[in-house]
C-alpha cells in the first residue's frame, strides 16, 4: 500500500511549510524510537507506539500501548481510519486526508504549537537523561530490607505455626537469618528452634532454658561462688561464636579470684600453672580399723612431696620386679612384661581400669593348693570360703566322694561307712586342710601380696587385710591418659614405675613433670615446648566428684 | 581560592579519623575479653555503638547539604569529614564485628556498608579527577557554546537543504531529529551514538543506523557523484561540509556527556544503599536483642 505523509511544520515567521514523503510498504511504524518511520517526539509516546497497517485495503491504527491512542478524542487500541479522522499521541497529530492520485491513503502529520517550540528549544542536543528515581529505588530497596530480614523472620518470634513453615521451607526468610553465628555441634537438636533457648524476646537466655536438658552441681547452688554475683550460665558458656567454643578458657575466669583469695577461703592462692600454683596434693585412701576391729577407708588429701610413701593400700606389690628388663616367671616360661598388660585404658581412654585379681594377677599368681592337683584352687577375697573349700576337698577325698581321689578311699569295698568311720575321716581331713592353709596363708600363697594376721581362733585363725587402691588420685582435676598418649610419652615419662619396689610408693608426677609441656596460659612466659595452660585445661568449675572427695 | 575537600583546613579530619581509628585498633589489640572478640563484649558493644552513630551521621550529610540556612559547619567541612570519617568507619566495624562473617542479617548489613562506602570513594575518585578532564575537553568552552555552535550549524544545513529536492530536506530535518547521544545515563556512560537518519533509496525511504554522521555524509557524497549539475553538487558539497562540521562537534559533546555522566553515577548506588544500609542496621540491632 502506498502511503502518502504530509509533515506539516512551522517556519520562523509564523506560516507553515509542508512537504510530502511517499511509502509503500504494509505497514508504518510510529514512536519514540528512532528506527520508527514516523518519529514522535514526545515523552507519552512509548519507544515503538503505535503502527498503521493495510487490513484488507482497509486502515487501521493498532497499539500495544494499555492507553491506546486518541482517535477523534477517544481511546482505542485498534481503530479503523477514514478521512477526517485525527489521531493524537501527546502532542504529535495525524490527520488523515483524501488520498492524492498516485496513494492508497494519505494523512498529514504535525505537532501542537507548543510542542513545536519545545523540540527546537537548545535542550534537543544535551536533554536530561533518562534515569529512575533514586527516592524510588531508596525506599524501595529500605523497605525490602525490612521486609525480608525483620518482619518475615520476626513472624518466627510471634507466632510458632509460622515458624515451623518458615524453617521448613527454603524460599521463606527465617529466623536463622538472625543468627550472629553457627549454633554449637552439641546444641545441633535444641538450635532448631531458636525459642528453645530464648524463650523470651528482648530477655537474655535465662539458666532454666539451660537446665531444661543439663544437670548442673556444685558451683551453681551459690554457697561456694556466691561471690560470682548473678552470673548466669551464658556468662560462661557462650554460643553463636567463631571458633565455636561453648566453654570459656579463660585464666581470668577463675585466677581473678583465685590468685588471691580471701583468708577465710581454706584454699591456697593459684593464678597460674606455671608462675603461681600449689604443689599438687593426692588423695589417698588409708585404712583405719574402727573400735569393732572393722577396716574403714578414710580419704587423705595430703600434698604429693611429702606423701611419696604414703599409699596405705594393704597391698603388697613391687613394680619394679614385675618390670624386670630380664623377664619374669610366668606358667608358660620366663618373659618380660610391660605396663599396658595389667594397666588398660577405660573406654574413652580418661582413666585406667581397676586392678583386679582374677583379671591381672590370676595368670601368673594360681591359687592351687594340692602339688598333685594342680587345677584345683581356692577362691580368692574370702578367707572363710578359703577353709570351707580345703575342709571340703580332704572330707571327700577321705570318705571316697571325690571321684578323683578313688586310691585314697578310707572305706573298704562291700562296707558302709559307720558313724566313727566319718567323725574320724572328718578330724582328719580339718587336720589336713589347716595344715595346707597354714601353707597358703602365711608361707606361699596369700602372703606373697596380702598382710595376714593370725589369731588364736582355732576355727579360723588367719585375718587378711582388706585391699582397696586408690582410684583417683587426683579427683579436682580432669586428666585423660588419652589426651597424653604420643609417641613422645611413655608411661615412665611421668610414672616411676620401673624403680619402686614398695606399694607405699605414690607413683604420681608431680606438677614439675607436667610443666615440662604445660606452661603459663601468657605465652610470653613459655620455653619453646611448653604450650599456654589455662586452669580449665585441667579443672572444671562443675564438680563431677562433688561429694565423694574432699 | 579553590581547596579540594581532601585538604580542607590542613587536613583536620583525616588526623580525626585516623586518631579514632588508631584507639579502635589499639583498643580491640588491648581488650582481652575472655572470650572470641564479638560485637556482644564490651568492647564490641562500644565499638558497635560508635559505628551505628557514625552511620546516622554520615546519611545525615544528605540533609545538612540541603539545609542551606544552616550554620553548622560548612558544607565543604562536612563533606571533607564525611569523606574521611566514611573511610575508617570500615575498620571501626570490622574489630566490631571480631571478623566473625555468615550468611545473615548482619553480614548483610555489613556488605551493604561496604558497598556505600566504595561508590563514595568512587564518587571521591571522579570528583578529584574529572572536572579537569571535563574542561579539557572543551577545551575551554562550555557546553552551551558547543551547543549554540551546532544549532547554528543545524540551521545552516536546513536553509542550504530547502534548495535541494526533498529527500535532502528530509535527510537534515530526520538527521536532527533522530539525533540519539544520550536518552539514558547507560547510554551516555558507554558513548554510544545511536542516532539515525532517514535516506531516500530508490523510491523509497529507510531509517539507516547513522552513527557519527556517517550514514549521511556517505549518502551526500554518493549524491554527489551522481549530480549531474555542477550547481547542485557545489550546493551538496556544502550540506556535507556543514555535517562534517556537525560531527567534529558531536564527538566533545558526546565526551562531556559520559564525563558528567559519570560525575553522578556513583550517587546512584550511594544513595538507595545508603538506605538500605539504614533498614539493615536497625534490622542488626533489634535482631540481635530479640534473641538476646
């Protein structure tokens, strides 16, 4: 279709020039973008505006513009054009005119006198750029800010079924988004709800959020550290920080006091291990026969250098033959032992296992009491079953029980036993079993690691002593072998195993053995193998064994 | 006598910030908080507060800068103290924060900090560097001469085009209208020339991509060799040296165009980040003392 555009524009003296443009194409493109073929100069018009298009030789204007364009003063997104119609986008106007012989449609194209003006004005070449608002944007980008990262998560506090939405869902912004820093590994099920721990908003954590899981003793009732003030449990143990550590370890924790103590506190000043700190005291059990001739275990806690004989046990044990580097005498031969074979960890390797007779001495040390029997043994820990067990043994060999002792029969073949038969076997076998305990208890047996007494009972004269070891000997403070098993420490690097030939001895370092590793928590103060010890590194301020030590 | 703000008053308020920076640092390098440094001790907390007022501060330099009653301080002090003092709020926040980083609120408020901060050193940058760069492209002139010059040259071009048959006129007149040097500011940072032009091929008229006047010089000069009148290829010959003129002029202006383009862009992101830093902090702070 051949267009025919008629501009139409004003010159300086007031008339109106024209000139007239021929197009033959489908369509004419109209807008503010420069590519149109019909450029509107005018800010209400969109880049691309409007187009005039051939609908059957019939012309209609259609827009994508929501506003339309005014054809004859009314809004339309698709009109069809006839002479006499005008068109109007903001001040650009078409009016469409009888077609000239040699076009399909013709319309002329002018802008309102006063735009007319504007665009010659010497704003043309260096107008304002376009450019979003930045008030806008201000407030758009503030208010999405507040949107997203206070009302959302602040949902979690106010309301719980929205909280369970919002951390279940991935897209919705929660309270973790809150979070000042990682939630410790061991509060990983309790972090999952941030109101298991503040329970109230604008409220620090309270202590009972703490003891809703932990049980807490000595320190927390107030008597001892009642000085502390109103501390509270995230005083000290603190979350949501890089390293995540939920303890404190800080020397100032407890040396601010401790250093200096007031007189009336019966504890010795400690602010340092390696500057300032007390020799280390043991604990020891010492056995204390009561009025009724009974043995109590009372614990002694006595200061390690002046206690170095002072394990009162009722053992008796030589470390340093039982460590002989030739070898000792075992059922299978002679061999060497080492530490590990009767000391072994607990599981989790703090402390070592209980020494007990059936697990650690019964292979080498057999109670068998009959050279011609040597699978028979006596029970071990009780004197009294000790005898019954002889007393037995020599009644039946000699009244012809114990198939093992057939040869021995007292009873002749075809012949019942007559009631002195058995009062006679009897005398003789109690005479036979004390003479073997005899033996046992004070020359070969028991004696070898027990104190025996004897008596003038005639029953059962022998008393053995009761044995209890001392378990820990350092109960206020946290030592785990585990922690100290390097290539670098051996069990006689600090245990002085291999020269003690007494049980009396107390094989337990004293604090210059620890200081070759532990040294002042100010790294100043430290030789290149010691590394900085704070007081925690060894002592806690919950007790566990509160209570049981003094 | 012109003084950059960088100097203002023998540099007041860089021995300012650098006096507080220096006790932040000497402070957070003395504090033994018996804990990991966070903003929760009470160093952190004396750090954190000093950051926060200086944050509300610095934005309040948006309101004295209007405030042109007033008589606290000059503006040029407040923007010499708002440079320097921006500069080493960073730092102050930084030993705040005890270098502890998530994904969270208050990272977020942090790198929207960040952010304000480098678009303003950035807008320190082009303000030192680039009104010289800008006069020296106009090489003395201002704008508004360039301008004249070239609407003297337009008007030029439409008298000689009106003895010319009409697709001449139509070159001209399309020529200044589709004129595209800087509709946005992307547009005028990156320099392009997006004008067009509309050319008679044929029968027929194209809109023709004409950057620099080429489009249209090459069309006249074609024109040209095609005329047959010596008359009218005198009369093309000058249209051209009036549009070879045109782009000669063009070329600084669209310069002056990036430049001061480039002179307001930074405020840009200063400003909407600065409010959404705003939003960010009080999001920090209340967030922090909901979960106490």
């Amino acid at each position: 279709m051949k267009f025919l555009i008629r501009f139409i524009s004003r010159n300086a003296a007031g008339g109106t020039e024209q000139h007239d443009r021929l197009v033959d194409a489908p369509i004419i493109t109209m807008g503010r973008a420069t590519d149109r073929m019909l450029h509107l100069r005018d800010r209400r018009a969109r880049l691309e505006h409007a187009q005039l298009e051939d609908q059957n030789g019939k012309v209609h204007i259609t827009t994508a513009a929501l506003a339309g364009v005014e054809v004859n003063g009314r809004s339309q997104r698709d009109a069809r054009l006839v002479v006499g119609d005008v068109v109007e986008v903001g001040s650009n106007i078409l009016r469409v005119i009888e077609a000239p012989p040699g076009s399909d449609f013709a319309f002329t194209f002018e802008l309102s006198a006063d735009a007319e003006r504007d665009a010659s004005a010497p704003g043309h070449y260096a107008a304002e750029a376009k450019r979003f608002s930045m008030r806008s944007l201000s407030w758009f980008l503030a208010a999405a800010v507040l949107l997203l990262a206070l009302v959302v998560p602040g949902l979690d506090v106010v309301n719980p079924q929205f909280a369970a939405v919002a951390r279940g869902s991935k897209l919705l912004p929660d309270d973790t988004w809150w979070l000042a820093g990682p939630v410790h590994t061991a509060h990983t099920a309790a972090g999952a709800d941030c109101q298991n721990c503040h329970v109230a908003a604008f409220e620090r954590v309270p202590d009972e959020a703490c003891v809703d899981c932990h049980e807490v003793n000595r320190h927390v009732a107030g008597d001892t550290h009642a000085v502390l003030g109103e501390r509270r449990c995230a005083s000290c143990h603190l979350e949501h920080n890089e390293p995540p550590e939920l303890v404190k370890r800080h020397q100032g924790l407890c040396a601010d006091c401790h250093r200096n103590l007031p007189d009336d506190v019966a504890l010795e000043n400690a602010g340092d291990f390696l500057l300032d700190h007390p020799g280390f005291k043991v604990s020891l059990l010492q056995p204390q026969v009561n009025a009724s001739g009974e043995t109590e275990w009372v614990l002694q806690h006595r200061l390690l250098a002046d206690a170095q004989a002072a394990d009162r046990s009722n053992l008796k044990f030589n470390h340093a033959a039982h460590l002989d580097e030739a070898g000792i005498l075992a059922p299978e031969g002679r061999r060497v032992i080492d530490c590990a074979e009767c000391h072994q960890p607990e599981p989790g390797g703090a402390r070592m296992r209980p020494i007990r007779m059936d697990q650690n001495c019964a292979g080498c040390h057999s109670l068998n009491f009959d050279p011609d029997d040597p699978r028979r043994t006596v029970p071990h820990g009780d004197p009294d079953a000790v005898m019954q067990v002889l007393i037995e043994y020599y009644s039946a060999r000699l009244l012809g029980d114990d198939p093992d002792a057939g040869e021995q029969r007292v009873r002749r073949p075809g012949r019942a036993l007559t009631r002195a038969d058995r009062d006679r076997a009897a005398a003789e076998a109690r005479v036979q079993a004390m003479q073997v305990a005899e033996d046992l208890f004070e020359r070969r047996v028991c004696v070898n690691c027990h104190e025996v007494t004897r008596s003038d009972d005639p029953e059962m004269p022998w008393t053995v002593l009761p044995v209890k070891l001392t378990e820990r000997f350092f109960p206020h403070s946290n030592f785990t072998h585990a922690a100290h098993d390097t290539a670098a420490s051996a069990c006689d690097g600090c245990h002085d195993a291999s020269v003690s030939e007494s049980s009396a001895d107390v094989l337990i370092p004293a604090i210059e053995s620890c200081r070759d590793c532990h040294g002042s928590a100010v790294a100043r103060h430290n030789n290149a193998s010691q590394t900085p010890s704070t007081c925690i590194m060894c002592h806690s301020f919950h007790f566990e064994a509160k209570g049981t030590y003094p | 006598m012109h003084q950059s703000i960088l100097a203002f008053r023998k540099r007041r308020y860089l021995w300012l910030a650098l006096v507080v920076t220096g006790l932040s640092i000497a402070g957070f390098w003395i504090d033994d908080p018996q804990e990991p440094a966070n903003g929760g001790t009470v160093l952190g907390y004396t750090l954190g507060t000093m950051g926060a007022l200086l944050i509300l501060w610095l934005a309040w330099y948006g309101v004295r800068k209007r405030r042109y009653a007033s008589t606290a301080g000059t503006v040029q002090g407040w923007l010499s103290a708002h440079v320097y003092l921006g500069a080493a709020l960073p730092i102050i926040v930084l030993l705040h924060s005890g270098f502890q980083f998530g994904y969270n609120v208050h990272t977020l408020a942090f790198v929207l900090m960040s952010l304000v901060i480098v678009s303003g050193l950035f807008g320190v940058y082009v303000y030192l560097k680039y009104p010289q760069r800008l006069s020296e492209n106009r090489g003395g002139a201002n704008r508004s001469a360039l301008i004249d010059e070239l609407e003297d040259v337009d008007e030029r071009s439409k008298r000689i085009a009106s003895k010319l048959p009409p697709e001449f006129q139509e070159l001209v007149s399309s020529g200044i209208s589709r004129l595209q040097l800087g509709e946005s500011m992307w547009q005028r940072l990156r320099g392009r020339d997006l004008s067009q032009v509309l050319l008679k091929r044929g029968n027929d008229y194209a809109v023709v991509a004409n950057p620099g006047q080429e489009a249209a010089l090459d069309w006249l000069a074609d024109q040209q060799a095609k005329c047959r009148e010596p008359e009218t290829a005198a009369v093309i010959g000058e249209l051209s040296a009036l549009l070879r003129n045109k782009r000669r002029l063009l070329k600084p202006l669209a310069e002056d165009l990036r430049l001061q383009a480039l002179l307001e862009v930074w405020l840009y992101a200063h400003i909407p980040l600065t409010a959404a830093l705003l939003a960010a902090l009080l999001v920090h702070i209340l967030s922090v003392f909901v979960y106490w």
